[in-house]
C-alpha cells in the first residue's frame, strides 16, 4: 500500500496506483530507495525478458502517470526524478516500511548485543508491527517476486528473533499460543519448533514439548528422509535429560553479549606484475570523500588485472578504513572450485570481527543483519573478488556507514549499477608501451619485447605470465619466446590464459558457444552484428541479442565505429580460443556465409539495387550511404578478400574485391582486386 500525506490537512490518504505495470514500476522503485533504476532494469521486471519495441516509451508514461498520483494525493515535492541511466525515488523525505523495518530490526539487534533485552524486544516488536499483510501482493514478476520472498523471509525471522527474546525475559507461558499457530504454518521451521519446546517445557508441560521434537521429526522424515537439524536434536536430548542448562535461555537463545571486536586487515599480498593504470587508481580515489557512490564494479575481460587493481588499490588506502579491510574470493569463474556462496562468505567476515563460531546465526537473514550491524557506522573496506552474480553480492552489502565495497567480475551485474549506483570501472588492455615495461624487458632486444607485447594484446595475465617464465628461464631470449608464441596453437599455453577463457566459455548457452567459434573464424579487425547473423545463418535480432552475451561475458569487444554504428572485435588472444572451438568445416561455411554477405552489401552499395541476403535482412537498411558504409567497413572488406584467397574462395573474393573497386578505392586498394581478378582469371583458363 502507498500511502501519502495530504499537504493541507497532515493526514495520511492512500495513492491509487493505476494498472499492473505502474504497480510493478512503483515496487521496483521502491524496493530500491534512493538509488538509481535503470530503464533497462524497470523494462525487464515489467516484460521478463520479453518486451515490446515501445517498452522503454511505456515505462516513461508509467512513472508519468506515477508523478501524477502523487501530486493528486497532496506531494508537493517530487516523490521520482530522472537521474541516468532511469530514475529514483528520493527516499530521503518518506518513510518506506521495508526500510524502516530493516532499520529497527538492527538497532534491536544492537541493543540485544548489549544486553539491553527489553528494549530489544520492544524494538523488533515495533519493527513487526509494521507489517499489514503480505508484502507486494499482487505484484508479479520474477524481480518482485524474488523480493517479496526475501521480505517475508525476514519477517519470519524477526518473528522467531522476538520469540528468543522474550523467552530470554521468562515469557514462556504467553508464548506457548502464538507459537504453537507459528509450527502449525511453518512447520519446518526448526528455531520457531525449538523455541515451542522450550516454552512447553519452562511451562512444566514435558511430555508436550517432546511431542512437539516428534512431530517434527516425523514430517522431516517422511517429506524428506532426513533427521532434524543438530540443534533440535541437542534440545530434545536436554528435555529427556532434564538438563538444569533449560532453565536459562542459553540452548536456544543465548544473552547476546556484546562481541570482541577484531580489526580485519585480510588483503592478500601479491607479487605480480603492475604498470599504468593511474586514471583507473585516480578514478577509485574518488570514493573516498564520500560524496560518490559506495560501491564500485571493476570488470573486464579474463586475464585483464581486475582483481590486482582491488588489491592494489586497496592496500594504498588501507589507512583509510581504520575499522578494516574485508576480502573474499567468490570463485565465480573457477573451474577447479565451486563458487562461495555468501553465506559462507559472511561467516567469515564474521569470525574476521571476532564473533565466535556457536555465535553466527544459522539463519541467512539473521547472519546477514548481524554483519550489518557489525558494519553499521565503521569505515571499511569490502573487496569481494571475481563475483559471478548479484545473489553472491548482495547478502555482503553493508547496510550503512561509510564503508566502501569494491566487487570484480567478468559477467555483466546489472542490480549493482541500477539497484545500488555502483560505479562502473571496466579495464581494457594496456597499451604498447605499459606492455613492454610489464615484461620488464631491460636492456633486452626492443623489437622482440614490441612483438611479445603485440601477441599478448596488452594482457596483463599473459604479460606477467611471459615475464614470469624468462624468469624461471634465463638461458631463454625474448626473441625465443616471441617466436613460440607465433604459433596459434602454442600461443594459448605459452602465456597461461587458456583457462580462464575456457572458464567463460563454458558458461554461454549452445547457440551462443556456437557464434563465438564461427566469428573467431574470422580473420577481420572488427564487424557489425549482422556478420553474426550471416556466420549462423539466423535472423538479425537473434544473432545481436547472442552478440551481446557474449560481450556481456567479457569474451567480445564493442569498439564504436566514426559513423557512430556500433562494432565489435575479439581480444587477440580471445580470437585464438574461439577460433579452436569450431571445426574446419564448420569454420569454412561460416566464413564463405560472411563472405557472400559482405560481397552481397558491396554490391548493393554500387549499384543501389538490393541484392537477396540471408536472415530476412534488408541489404539496403544494412548499407545506407554506401560512402559512409564502405569507409566504416573498408579494413574488414580488405581483410575479408585476403581470408577469402587464402581458402581458395576467389569468387568471393573477386565478387567483393570489385565492388570495392568500383567505390572508387582504386588507389589504396589496387592490389587487392588485381590479385583477385589476376587468381579468377587463373582457375577459368
């Protein structure tokens, strides 16, 4: 329910909300308060995936229609405002339930710490009394829905969380009805099914509270085929034993006493290679004021230094964040581990603050807010290192404070940019000379330093990894190892990145996988979606929607052309690797499709006459001015008619090699369309 104070009487009246996709608009803007949504991010919740081509206009007559309700309903003052790249409910002067409820259920959890029992109690009881039915209802969609669970999941556990409390002050017998309806909704649930118990048996009512442990027991066998967790068990074996540890509240609900705190300094060291870098460093410098955002995502390509940036970085100012530095390594793309799931990655940034072991809730929603609390006003650093998804993120975002959180990630994490204003830091390649000092050449031969600079492509993985074997051997030359690496098939294993794009690799779809080892067949310096389109023989809009999962998956680049069109390009040595996903034969009909393609749209800029292309695609739309067409696409045509004579496809070459005479690019290009015409000539006679 939104509710809104009318501005000439003070009092509060409901906003009706028109429309299921207003409400989805308002839900997802809400659920992100003060902080930026993205258009994209508000078109997703709305559509799932599947939009029309007006739904970015419809999200705009969505929160216009939004605007206005408010204004009717008293708001003098806007409620949401435009801020690239969508808009953000100003939080600032409302009052959110969810927010509120999340904020008086730390600061019970605060005074719980202190032994301030009572006034905890009364805390988490107002926090619930917040509560007027379920949460979003009749909101759908996967985003909303997805929070609505987790709400309810904390809702849940503030209701057990009370429970523990007031067994904590002796209110055993008046708990013994609420909690008997609370096992009869959720029974499954272990601590509101202990907490019963313990108030049944305080209440001198044994034999009922060990019918309670079995009734449990017998459902957790028959669903599941398993016994009830340790902690259950251990309370039951008390009853049975009539352990006198009952009769105070420390088997289910210890006092929480306040915790010793540690200062975590958990920054790895590094000894790898580290050069540039400096407007990247002096980027992440910014944070520090704190009048920009909080959190920062560093991303890049495998092997392109993102995780020794943090590091870097984060050792820099490590003086900055008395209160300590946090670091965890999620593994999201390690293929020799699984992935740390973040309630594992907060228990351990518990146990860094000194919390002991029997004193980390088992509750994810509990374990969770104690590390909020535990951050709550501090100034600390969190690196949390090669993320794969918001889901390993999200639970390790400190509530408040001024804290800093820096995550690194190959994948694309669109929640931490539109739900939280992340800063987005993405890492190209290093440039020539960064290259050459990375490889710590000295007074070695230049030239041969140049060229393992250019086969690496300004990787820093592949840099430290060539440097760090002329170490390991010295009887080894620059020049030797330049020439191993000239070698396609050795390249990969000589600068140890082989892995790493195997670890991204194995995480695209089929189709996608497929495009990936049919573009890397070609030999071209960059090219338009619709070569996608022509490699897999697919509609245009099927082939740029797999193109952008791969350059989501950090394994394509987007280079934008002069004309303002947007073109893409493989890393060199990520060329390498697609290139060994595909078979020759699979390799040779992608190619010779993109061939009859380029030639196809060659010769439509000539003669403006359309010529047929595969996909449903119109060459004329492709094409436009054919001046501007073939300027933006001359050094892949180029490249395209030596690939082409290279494979004995001379028709091709010969069919786009003349369509580029005819442009008039006579002069530059002479010989390329004299060798093509001189090899067709050549094979007819």
């Amino acid at each position: 329910e939104v509710r809104a104070g009318a501005t000439e009487t003070g009092a509060e009246i409901a906003v009706a909300v028109n429309g299921q996709r207003q409400r989805t608009v308002l839900a997802v803007l809400l659920l992100a308060p003060g902080r930026v949504v993205s258009v994209d991010s508000l078109v997703n919740a709305v559509w799932e995936g599947t939009p029309p081509a007006t739904g970015r206009t419809q999200i705009a007559i969505c929160v216009a229609g939004l605007r206005k309700a408010f204004r009717a309903a008293g708001c003098a003052d806007d409620v949401i405002i435009t801020s690239s790249p969508g808009y953000k409910l100003l939080a600032d002067e409302h009052v959110i339930d969810a927010v509120r409820f999340e904020q008086e259920c730390a600061s019970a959890e605060q005074a719980a710490r202190e032994g301030r029992t009572e006034q905890a109690a009364a805390g988490v009881r107002a926090a619930l009394a917040l509560w007027r039915g379920q949460v979003l209802a009749g909101i759908s969609g996967q985003a909303v829905e997805s929070e609505a669970a987790r709400l309810e999941e904390l809702r849940l556990s503030a209701t057990e969380r009370l429970t523990a409390l007031r067994l904590e002050l002796g209110q055993h017998r008046e708990l013994i009805g609420e909690l008997t309806a609370l096992v009869r909704d959720h029974p499954l649930r272990e601590q509101a099914r202990a907490h019963l118990m313990l108030a049944q048996y305080r209440s001198g009512r044994r034999a009922e509270a060990l019918e309670t442990f079995r009734a449990g027991r017998r459902q957790f066998i028959d669903e599941f085929g398993m016994e009830p967790g340790p902690a259950l068990q251990g309370l039951h074996r008390a009853i049975l034993n009539d352990d006198a540890d009952l009769t105070l509240a420390e088997t289910v609900a210890p006092r929480r006493e306040p915790v010793a705190r540690g200062v975590p300094a958990q920054l790895p060291t590094s000894r790898a290679r580290f050069t540039g870098r400096a407007a990247e460093l002096s980027t992440l410098d910014g944070m520090l004021d704190g009048t920009g955002p909080a959190v920062a995502f560093v991303t890049g390509a495998a092997g392109i230094g993102k995780t020794e940036l943090a590091l870097r970085w984060g050792r820099r100012v490590a003086e900055r964040f008395p209160d300590g530095q946090l670091f965890v390594d999620l593994r999201g793309h390690d293929v020799a581990a699984e992935p740390v799931g973040a309630q594992d990655a907060l228990a351990g940034f518990l146990r860094a603050f000194g919390v002991p072991e029997a004193r980390i809730p088992a509750d994810p929603a509990e374990r969770s807010a104690l590390y909020r609390s535990l951050l709550d006003g501090k100034r600390a650093l969190v690196v949390l290192d090669n993320a794969a998804s918001f889901a390993q993120v999200r639970p390790l975002l400190p509530g408040s404070g001024d804290n800093v959180v820096l995550v690194t990630g190959r994948d694309q994490i669109g929640e931490l940019l539109g739900e939280h204003g992340a800063l987005r830091l993405r890492l190209a390649a290093l440039s020539r000379a960064e290259s050459v000092e990375l490889l710590d050449a000295g007074a070695g031969d230049k030239d041969a330093a140049g060229r393992l600079a250019e086969l690496c492509g300004g990787l820093p993985l592949a840099l430290s990894t060539a440097a760090a074997r002329l170490v390991a051997k010295p009887h080894w030359s620059l020049t030797r190892l330049a020439r191993l690496a000239e070698d396609e098939d050795r390249r990969l294993d000589e600068f140890g990145v082989r892995s790493s794009f195997d670890a991204s690799y194995r995480r695209l779809s089929p189709a996608t996988a497929t495009l990936y080892a049919r573009l890397g067949a070609l030999d071209v310096p960059d090219f338009a979606a619709w070569v996608g389109a022509a490699v897999l023989d697919r509609e245009l809009a099927e082939a740029e929607s797999l193109v952008e999962e791969l350059v989501d998956s950090q394994l394509l680049e987007v280079t934008p052309a002069d004309d303002g069109a947007t073109r893409y390009r493989f890393h060199p040595l990520v060329r390498c690797h697609a290139r060994e996903k595909a078979s020759q034969s699979e390799s040779f009909a992608a190619c010779r499709r993109a061939f009859d393609m380029w030639g196809a749209l060659a010769t439509t800029a000539v003669d403006q006459q359309p010529r047929d292309v595969p996909g449903g695609l119109d060459a004329r739309d492709l094409v436009g001015d054919p001046a501007t067409w073939f300027e933006t696409e001359r050094a892949s045509v180029l490249a395209a008619i030596e690939q082409a004579l290279r494979m004995g496809l001379v028709l091709q070459a010969l069919d786009l090699a003349s369509a580029a005479w005819r442009l008039g690019h006579r002069e530059a290009d002479a010989a390329h369309p004299v060798l093509a015409m001189a090899l067709a000539e050549k094979l007819a006679s």
